[in-house]
C-alpha cells in the first residue's frame, strides 16, 4: 500500500517529495507484520512537468540512508537531466522504520531480534523495490543506480527481477560471489596491508606517534566524551577511511588527527579532548547498528559467518601487537565491538545468533546472470579497500554483457569526489554500441 505522501520541499534547483510504502517485512507471509519503507522523489525543476523515466538510488552499506539532496549538484545533476530520481531509504534505514538500538528495545528476546534482522539483506530490498515498481511507477521499468552495497543489491535484482529493469549501473560494488566472507577477507586484508604501508610512505613519522597513542590506550583506562572506552582496537579502527579521497576522511584525515593527539604541556601524558572528540566523530557504528549485524552476513549463502573476520585476521601478522609500524584494520565488524560500543551493547546476543546462522537464503543466481539481457555497466576501482578488484572482475565475467571501467584514477568514494563525471561515463558506456 502506497501511504499518503509527505510535503513537497524545494530545494536549489530541485523538488523533492517523500513516499511512504506500506511492504510485508516476510513477502513469503504477506498477512505478517508490516514495515514502512520510505523513497524520496526527485526531479529537476525544468523538468517536473515531463514525464521522464526512473532511476532509484540504491546507498552503500549495509545500514545507511539515501543522501539527503540539497541541490542539483554531482551524481545527481547527471542523473536528472534524463530521470525523476528516487532516493531509497533501504529498510531499516533513515525514515523506513529505522533498525536502532532504541528500536530493538520493542523486542522481547534477542532472539526475536535476530529473527527480525534476517528480512534486512539485499533480497528484501530488491523485493521492496518491486514492491514500489509496481504500486508507485506505474509497473515501468526503471533504471537502477549502487553505490557500493548497492550494487550487490542491484546484482541480487540482474538475479531474481530483472524484468523490472531498463539499466543497471553499478559504483565499485561487484560482490563476489561467494557462500561465506571468508575468502572475502583474506583479499581485504591484504588490501588493508597495501594501505597501511602507503600511509606509513607518506607519513613515517607517524610510526611511533600511532605506537605512542596505542601504548598510552592499553595501558591506562581512557574514555571518550560520550564515556565509552577508547581501547587500543578501537582507535586502530580508524584505517577503515584508507580507503577513501575524499577530504576530512582519508589518510590525510587520519594523519592530522594525530598531530594534536596529546594535551602539550601536560604534567601527565593525556590525549586531548579534541583529539577523543574527533575519533568519536569518525566512526558510526553506533547510529547504524545494521552495519555491524549484518556486515559479514551480506556475504553468506546457506552458511554462517561465524565472526570471519576476526578469524581471518589471525592469519595475518601484520595486525598482530608486536608489529612495527603499528598497522590499522579496515572495514572488517569484531566481536569485541559488541561489548565497547554503547548502542552496540544491547545487541550482542542478537549480534551472535546472526554470526552462527546457517540458512542464509542465497543472494545470487549465476545461471540467470550468465543469461543477463539488462544493459549494465559496472566501475571497478583498481585500488578498491573494500570491494575486492579480482573478485568483481571474476562477478563481471559471470553478468552476461556488462561493460565495466576500471580505472586506478578513483577509489572507492568516487560518486562523493567526481559523481557527475563518473555517471556521465556510465551513462556513455551503456549508450555505446560496442
């Protein structure tokens, strides 16, 4: 059911309006409990009055929000000047009954937590996205755009509903195809190793500043302003953004944040609060639990997880405390998370239940991508931290007739640094006859 829409807001150069959806959180029980999914409607103001075809944005993640547009600017400039562009909150995320700690409070045992959590992967979001194809868009086609995550959405819908699109494109996020992450984060830690040893090229006197921060951490209880501690694992969490250009989180980022690290002039050796302010500000595992609950899980297929990354990173002994240069971890989801984030807390038991479930229903169907007749084209980012470079260029060759750039000129935050040129390329790659 297609719930009433919310205000018409006007922005620079832009209209947007919000839809609710009314979608089953099981589509296999559609008489169960019903979740509310929310979609932002987007259109040029030059525009609004055409009737242009769709292209619905599908976020990074997993756990995290459509953008919030404030003018026609980047991506979505290019993507308007031939679409009316819907921005999906994903389920639980943003205004589609949001997955929190405060949330999950409703539940009555973590196991009712856990059960609920399972609906929250790729295949409910594509069926939610036929849901409103069908209900909203009149039953036509439209294009698909991912970032990241998203494209192991849209490469789940090229497997099970492809009749629903036009186009798919696809931002650094081919997923590998796999039934566990476990080969998965053996590739990414190896990448994570490369990014540790260019940030220790470009900054080596940050050697023995980390080494001094994680000496001081593991050897004196340190609080964060919001009065979580700051461990030592805590602090090296902060190499997830080696991944990315962007300024204020990249390797610049992380270099700077260490130059004022200590209080100078201090009797006593004391990190700043500045300093513990910013670390907090850079990690948000504790507003998007999805991201954590369902990390690894995004991966499995009729297998569990079983806390891969914590196991994996035991092969690898750069990570170990005894190596120098001290290195970082990336975007990898640990246990111990589940006991030192505080909105984390309350669902550590859920957390394990989700590690150790087995029945994952698979996410993919490779004879029905070898058999792909959507146009698609796909980026691959060849110093990619995340999203593997082999095993896309293994996934591109499994999706019959995609066309993929792959370019060493980007990383992974492409969309956010050159959006507009990135999509107009993906635009001219889909358009092209060969």
């Amino acid at each position: 059911m297609h719930s009433p829409e919310t205000i018409v807001q006007h922005f620079r150069g832009l209209t947007c309006q919000g839809h609710y959806f009314d979608v089953p959180l099981d589509y296999d029980n559609p008489s169960g409990p019903h979740i509310k999914v929310f979609a932002r409607e987007v259109v040029a103001n030059e525009t609004k009055e055409k009737k242009l075809p769709w292209l619905v944005f599908l976020q990074g993640g997993p756990g995290f929000a459509s953008p919030r547009p404030e003018s026609a600017d980047g991506w979505l400039k290019s993507a308007l000047k031939n679409h009316r562009v819907l921005l999906l909150d994903q389920r639980g995320t943003g205004l589609s009954t949001p997955v929190t700690h405060e949330t999950m409070e409703a539940f009555a045992s973590p196991a009712q937590q856990a059960d609920y959590l399972k609906y929250f992967r790729a295949d409910n979001i594509v069926r939610d996205c036929e849901f409103i194809r069908k209900s909203f868009a009149e039953g036509a086609q439209w294009t698909v755009l991912g970032q990241s995550y998203g494209g192991f959405c849209i490469t789940t819908y090229l497997s099970y509903a492809p009749d629903g699109l036009s186009k798919a494109i696809i931002l650094g996020g081919l997923p590998p195809l796999v039934n566990n992450p476990d080969e998965v984060y053996k590739a990414t830690y190896r990448r994570v190793i490369e990014k540790n040893n260019q940030y220790y090229q470009r900054f080596p006197a940050d050697g023995p500043a980390v080494e001094r921060i994680v000496n001081h951490l593991r050897t004196n209880h340190v609080e964060l302003p919001t009065t979580e501690p700051l461990s030592a694992r805590r602090f090296l969490q902060l190499g997830i953004a080696f991944g990315f250009n962007g300024a204020g989180g990249n390797m610049n980022a992380i270099h700077y944040l260490l130059e004022g690290a200590f209080v100078s002039h201090s009797p006593k050796e004391k990190l700043s609060y500045n300093f513990l302010r910013n670390v907090e500000r850079m990690m948000n595992y504790n507003s998007n639990p999805i991201y954590s609950l369902l990390h690894e899980a995004i991966y499995c297929q009729n297998e569990a997880s079983n806390w891969s990354a914590e196991r994996m990173m035991n092969q690898f002994s750069e990570f170990g405390s005894e190596h120098r240069p001290t290195f970082f971890t990336g975007e990898m989801i640990f246990p111990w998370m589940f006991d030192e984030y505080e909105c984390l807390k309350p669902l550590k038991e859920a957390a394990r239940i989700l590690a150790a479930y087995e029945n994952w229903p698979r996410l993919y169907d490779v004879g029905a991508l070898r058999k792909n007749t959507v146009p698609c084209v796909a980026t691959i980012y060849y110093n990619d931290m995340y999203v593997d470079r082999k095993f896309a260029e293994e996934t591109a060759n499994n999706i019959h007739g995609m066309k993929i750039w792959i370019t060493n000129e980007y990383e992974h935050d492409a969309i956010r640094q050159d959006g507009g040129r990135v999509l107009d390329r993906c635009f001219e790659l889909l358009e092209d006859p060969a």
